[in-house]
C-alpha cells in the first residue's frame, strides 16, 4: 500500500479530480437521486460516473448520455464523466449531436470515455455489429465524431460509415474532454492517438505506469504534442471498519453486476477504511492518474459518498 499523497497536484501538475458513481442497481426515485447527487457535490467530489449500455447480458444498462443528460438537471455544477460509452454501437453523427446537445446545456461538465465494450458480444450483434469489427469501427467513428466536435465540416467514406459534408452547431464550448478506456494495447495506443487520456481499470500501478507512457509516445508518433493529458483510473471499492467488511460488502455486489466470482476481481478491487483505499490508491497518482473514477459500496448510500469524500481529501492533503 502506498503512503498518502502529501502534495495537492497529481504528477501531471494537474488537479487530481475524484468522482463517484451512480448506485450498481440506480436510483429507486428521483428524490433518491437527488440526494445522491447533491450530497457528492456539497462533499466536494468532482463528477459523477456513469457506463454506458444498450442490451446488456440479457437486457440490462443504462444509456450513458441519457443517464448525464438527466443527472445535470439534478446539480447545477457537478461534473459528468462517462466511463465507457459503447461508440461503436452507434452512428458518429447521432453521437456529436448528443454531446453537442449537452455540452451546450452543461457547458464544461462532461468527459467522454470511450470503450469498445465486448464483454457481451450478443448486445453487439443485437444492433447488427460484428464484434470483430469493434476496434476498427470505433478509430473510425473517433475520426468522425472528435472533428465534428471540433467544429469541422467533416467528408467521410469510411469502412463502416459515409458522412457526406456534414457539420454539428454549435460545437461544445469549452471543448468536450474525450478519454478512451480499454485494458488491450490497441485501446492504449488509440487513447494516444485520439484521446486526451488513457481511462485505466483492473489493472497494477505497474501496468497503468506502462500504459501512460505508452499511451504518451504513441501521440508523440502521431505528432500529438501539446495534448493536456487526462489519465484515470476507475475501480470498484468497498468501505467499511476493515477490510473484511468492505469486501463483504462489495463481493455480493460486484457478482451480482457480473455474474461472476468475487474473486475474479479482488485483486483490483481496493476495501477497507478511506485511508487504507486512498493508500491503495496512491500509486497511480503518483505514475500519472488526473481522475480517479470511484464506484463504491458501503452500508447506506451516505455513508459511500461520505466515504469517498474522505478519499479525496485524504489524497489531496
């Protein structure tokens, strides 16, 4: 376990910004939500986290724009960071228009973390991609969407998609912060070439040092130079007195939103008191993490958002 941070930057030089995500199961009322929300911010966390779904193992998820779109209505400033949206099962166009919609409503708020998904091929197939095809599709729809939001007038007859001069008005401003997640060398190096950031999960603070650095000299090759990086890392925790409690609170959690055992994901998946989950947590601030995406388990839903408030001031201090 690492030590606490005791300077208030990442080593980036940039903020380190803590988020939380929505409850495993949602929200049972908009009042429920609301709390939620409003308690993450008045606590000082930095965004909420939501993923992104269309049908997944059997029908499940949730849109992951829809989802923002709703929570920006319920706090005036929080951020919103989506971690990760299925781009590949969507039209690029469609999607810029989605985040152009938003960003204008909520200027400044939303991070877009892009993934290629396939832990269920089926919810890929039920929108007629071959998930096969899914790395590719999502480079091209990258090369459609980040010029559209750019605010470029955009001529594309690509593999999988034909965008005949098309423009999206207005583009978001402040820009849209685009990451790409993904555990594969291939997601590294398109975070490097297309992203402003490398959105790391189930990995050591090895690996995601590693894939900093990789994710950095590919935009270098590209001739990407002056990107303003958003590494992250995103992670399951479980709180409580000690770490047996915390991970009996997060294991029945994570195998249910899994369907599967615990201890496949134990490993990485950090339990106990703030400060033994801010320690564990160090690491990867201290190799290059700027937002730390947090999904916790606890006894109540407070007592989650007070435990990862706690964690953020325990890495800022």
């Amino acid at each position: 376990m690492g030590s606490i941070r005791t300077e208030e930057d990442s080593v980036t030089g940039e903020p380190v910004r803590v988020g939380v995500s929505i409850p495993p199961a949602g929200f049972k009322s908009r009042e429920e939500a609301d709390a939620y929300v409003n308690a993450a911010a008045t606590g000082g966390l930095d965004h909420m986290i939501t993923s992104d779904h269309v049908a997944f193992q059997g029908g499940q998820g949730r849109d992951g724009l829809m989802t923002m779109a709703w929570l920006a209505g319920l706090h005036p400033t929080i951020g919103l960071y989506i971690g990760v949206y299925l781009l590949a099962l969507r039209h690029p166009v469609a999607v810029a228009r989605q985040v152009s919609t938003l960003a204008e409503d909520a200027p400044g708020r939303l991070t877009l973390g892009i993934g290629v998904g396939g832990e269920d091929r089926h919810e890929m197939e039920s929108v007629g991609v071959d998930p096969a095809t899914r790395g590719r599709r999502t480079d091209e729809a990258l090369d459609v969407l980040l010029p559209l939001l750019d605010g470029t007038t955009v001529n594309h007859d690509g593999e999988f998609y034909q965008v005949p001069n098309t423009s999206i008005r207005p583009e978001p401003d402040p820009p849209v912060v685009v990451t790409v997640g993904g555990r594969s060398t291939a997601a590294i190096q398109r975070a490097g070439t297309r992203g402003q950031g490398w959105l790391a999960s189930w990995c050591s603070p090895d690996r995601f040092a590693a894939g900093v650095a990789l994710a950095e000299e590919a935009a270098m090759s590209a001739g990407r130079t002056d990107v303003n990086w958003r590494h992250g890392y995103q992670v399951w925790v479980g709180l409580g007195d000690t770490p047996e409690e915390g991970a009996g609170l997060l294991g029945p959690s994570m195998e249910s939103f899994y369907g599967a055992p615990f201890s496949a994901f134990e490993r990485y998946s950090p339990v106990g008191t703030p400060s033994e989950i801010a320690g564990w947590l160090t690491p990867f601030v201290d190799t290059g993490a700027v937002d730390l995406n947090l999904a916790p388990v606890a006894g109540t839903a407070s007592e989650a958002i007070a435990g990862i408030a706690e964690v953020k001031r325990l890495l800022k201090r």
